[in-house]
C-alpha cells in the first residue's frame, strides 16, 4: 500500500498553496496532492473572475485579503524575476440604495479599521469621480482606492505549480473514491485507480466537491457547488478609471482587455446545488436581469454586444457563507480548506501559510484563522460574511 505523510485533495489554487507553504514552512515529509481534472479546465480557480477586494464585512476576512495582497508584491521575489500574474489594481467600488446605505456604513467602519483604504462617497461624489456613471436611486458607494483589483488566476496557478514541481510532490491524477477512518483519525485515501495509500494528516481542499469528500469521512460539511454564470460583451465606450463595480442588485461588471465581463443577481428560486457536470451559461440571466442594470447604471452599455460566457462553481457554504478552515474537533488529522463562496482564489494563499504553519507550529502565526473553525458549524454558530459576490 502505498503512504504519504499528507495528502491534499484538490490540486488547484487552495491545495497547492498549502502544499508550497508546507515546504516553505519546512515540512519535510512525503506530500500527495490528487486532483482529478490535471488540466484544471473545470476547476473554480480557472473559471473565477480572478479578483481581489478588501471590501468585506468582517475583519477575518480582510486580513486574509491583506496577506494575499502583501503576497501578490512580494512575487518576483518568491518565484523569481519573470512572475507577472497581470494585476490591475483598479479597485471596487460598492454601491448602495437608502436602503442599503447602513449596512454599507457598518462595512466601510470595518475595513477603515482594519487599515483598507476605502472611500465612502455620497451619489453626487461618486458622479463627479465616474462621469459615465449614473447614480439614480444610488445613495452612496464605497471605492477601494488600493489594494482591490483583478489579476490572472491560471498564472497565478502556474506559479505554484511551476514551484511545487521542484518541491518533491507526488502528483495524482485521480479521484477520490473513499476516505477510510479509524474511531477518531482518517487513516488512508482510496483513489479511482484501485490504489488505497495510507496517510498521517488529510487536507480537504476539494473545491465545490468539499461537502462530498467530507461524507467520505463520515463528516457533515455544508459546502455544495453552485453555478455561477460569466458574460462577455464589447462596447463602444471605454471607461480607463473604471473599477470592477457591483449593483445594489448584485450585478457586477468589471473590464477585460479590450472587453468587459459581467455577471450575478442569479434567481434565488433557481439556486440550488448544481450538477457536478453542467457548465451552461444561464444565457437567459443575462438577457433579462443583467443587461437591463447594466443600461441603468451606465447608459454607454444600451448599446453593447454579447460575444461570449461560461459558468463556473462555486464551494458554497449553505451555513453562514463563510470559509471552513482547519482541523475537525474530534477527528483531528482531518483539515478543512473549503467554503470559500467565491472568495477562495483571492484567499488560497493566506489560507495555504496558515495550515502550513498550524501543521508545523501547532498554531497560526501569520492570519489567525480560528474564526473559520469547523466548531461553529457543529454547535450551529453562525459566523456570517455579508459581502458575498
């Protein structure tokens, strides 16, 4: 039977984050990281709108953002002269109505707090700072000024993979077909080609399929994929200052290049756990909700042409919308690094030093990560995050 010390199941953004911190941390034993789809076509990394924002509404959440941002600097310096993962730090801005101007408020108190530097501007400010942007039944907005933007997710991927193939990683290219545990502990993996391999620490890093390979291990994980769709479209106008902007109904557009990428307010009659295959666009979802907000809040986009879209999954937490991570309670060598909501590409790097230090250290040194414990779940504790795009 085959062993590794660690194995990691998931091998995009989050599981090979933890796996390059382990060796930066100094884990010297036998790592496996099993990834069913190599080309990672399907994975959430790759069909994400690769961004990061310090726009959240709790401070945990922000400091994994900040970790991630300070990371995003220090690249060339990591992986040598030639890491460019193309990021444009053009910020967010979040707008709001009467209605939601409170929440909005309590937010920005957060994260000045915190040290983000965010604005909060009335309707007339924001008008003034975008021209062609309309601020009808707008209140105010808050625009991230630094350390918010967009950046390309495969090359930020590539990156570690590129890194962790020097690292002494045992690449699997196969699913997950069973965890076997003994009373407290997980004791080995079975894997779709027959081979079982035996293991001292499990790292849950399965994406959208988390709350699956939990069950495996007899544990309940609130983790389900859930569809997300992504529009391409041209424009005549070209806005350069215009940040990666979000509705007060949750339609969000941002540029590409040469194009621009739109997407969000999915009908909640229609959300629900998403079939492990199906990568369809809602193209309807664009046609009838979307383009309609995207002509009221910048009339340059009446006129606009659809050239593409795909969808994407996302690792949602049906319970607070928050992140699970770190060990189980009673089976302790089982590791949570799921439920993200979307959030996990901009997260998987602060995520990947915390477990390594946690396994290494015995505790978090770098992102306190304690309030992402799997004990509220157990205890039916919500931590909830309220900014989920």
């Amino acid at each position: 039977m085959a062993r590794a010390d660690i194995v990691i199941i998931g091998g995009a953004i989050v599981g090979s984050a933890v796996a390059w911190f382990l060796r930066e941390e100094g884990f010297s034993g036998t790592i496996a990281l099993v990834e069913r789809d190599p080309t990672v076509r399907q994975a959430a990394t790759t069909l994400s709108c690769a961004s990061i924002r310090q726009q959240f509404s709790t401070a945990e959440n922000i400091r994994l953002s900040q970790f991630t941002l300070r990371f995003f600097r220090e690249l060339k310096s990591r992986f040598g002269v030639e890491a460019d993962i193309a990021f444009r730090e053009k910020g967010y801005l979040l707008l709001a109505s009467e209605e939601g101007l409170p929440v909005l408020r309590a937010n920005h108190a957060v994260q000045k707090a915190e040290g983000a530097e965010i604005v909060l501007e009335d309707a007339e400010a924001l008008h003034q700072r975008f021209g062609w942007l309309s601020t009808a039944g707008i209140a105010g907005g808050a625009y991230g000024r630094s350390g918010e933007g967009w950046f390309d997710a495969h090359a930020l991927l590539m990156l570690f993979r590129k890194a962790l193939s020097t690292h002494h990683i045992r690449f699997v290219s196969e699913t997950v077909t069973g965890i076997e545990r003994r009373a407290d502990r997980v004791t080995a993996v079975r894997l779709s080609g027959g081979e079982s391999m035996q293991t001292g620490i499990v790292i849950n890093a399965a994406g959208p399929a988390a709350g699956a390979v939990a069950a495996m291990a007899g544990i309940v994980l609130p983790v389900e994929p859930r569809k997300r769709s992504v529009f391409v479209f041209e424009a005549r106008e070209r806005f350069d200052d215009m940040p990666l902007i979000v509705d007060p109904s949750g339609v969000y557009v941002r540029p590409e290049g040469s194009v621009y990428i739109t997407g969000g307010a999915e009908r909640a009659e229609a959300d629900g756990p998403t079939r492990d295959r199906d990568f369809n666009p809602d193209w309807r979802l664009f046609e009838e909700v979307i383009w309609p907000v995207l002509a009221e809040r910048i009339p340059a986009f009446e006129a606009l042409k659809l050239t593409g879209g795909w969808a994407g999954h996302y690792d949602y937490n049906t319970f607070d919308q928050n992140a699970v991570i770190g060990p189980h309670p009673e089976v302790e060598n089982f590791l949570f690094a799921n439920g993200f909501t979307g959030h996990g590409l901009q997260q998987a790097p602060a995520v990947g030093k915390a477990l390594a230090e946690l396994i290494m250290h015995g505790a978090y040194r770098s992102v306190d990560c304690s309030a992402f414990a799997y004990a509220r779940i157990a205890e039916r504790r919500t931590f909830v995050e309220r900014n989920v795009i």
